[in-house]
C-alpha cells in the first residue's frame, strides 16, 4: 500500500520481543471537495496511523 501525505510528528521506534522492533508514525493528508449545489470548497484533514515492523533476526 503507497500513502502519501506530511509526517506529523517524529517517527519512535520500540523493541518488541527482542527480536522484532517497530516504528510508530502519523500521516495527514489533505484533501478538498465542493459539496453538490455549492460553490463553497470544503477542506478535509485525514490522520493515518501507521506502524513499520521489523525483524531483525535472520534465517
């Protein structure tokens, strides 16, 4: 899956298990509509959680 938005603080990194750690980060996206029968633009911030595992250990 492809996101693309603003980071909207620093990214944190945690150690799960040992062997696994996982980076933690929020994205905004900004978006715009004009509702129907209006001719004022509507503005939209979308907030996205997302979470980037990683294993460190090796087969």
């Amino acid at each position: 899956m492809e996101i693309t938005g603003r980071l909207t603080a620093d990214a944190s990194v945690q150690k799960v298990n040992n062997d696994k750690q996982v980076v933690n980060f929020s994205i905004a996206i900004n978006d715009n509509y004009k509702p129907k029968g209006s001719t004022e633009l509507k503005e939209v911030v979308i907030y996205i959680e997302c979470s980037y595992w990683l294993n460190t250990a090796t087969a």
